[in-house]
C-alpha cells in the first residue's frame, strides 16, 4: 500500500508540539505507518479485515483515523 499523505500527518503530529497527547500520536503513526509498510494486502478486501472503519474510495483507502490512533 502506497501512504499518499504522510507529510500531511507529520505536520499535524508535528503542530502538536508541547501537548501532552502528542508523543502517543507520534507513536501510533508511526506504528501505523510501518503495519501498512509490512502489509501483504492485495485487495481492499483484506485491508477492510483489519480496518473495519477504513473508507473505500474508488482503488484508495482512507483509515480512519480514530483507528490508527486507538491501535
């Protein structure tokens, strides 16, 4: 899977500098980003399994972001 938008996210981790949830965001990003780096998905199908939540547009995926961040 292809992340198109992670420097969105590091900004906003990022404009979260100096608040107390902050590092615990950071940290399930970037959890968050190496499982999908790991990940042998092949259908969104297989995404869905694992991320109930997670919109299908067209071929792209959008997690949920409560999700990313409760994992």
């Amino acid at each position: 899977m292809r992340i198109i938008a992670r420097r969105t996210l590091r900004e906003f981790v990022d404009s979260l500098a100096g608040q107390k949830d902050q590092p615990a965001v950071k940290a399930a990003l970037d959890a968050w980003f190496a499982e999908v780096g790991r990940a042998g998905w092949t259908s969104t199908a297989d995404v869905k399994r694992l991320y109930a939540t997670a919109s299908i547009v067209s071929a792209e995926v959008v997690p949920s972001v409560r999700t990313v961040l409760r994992a």
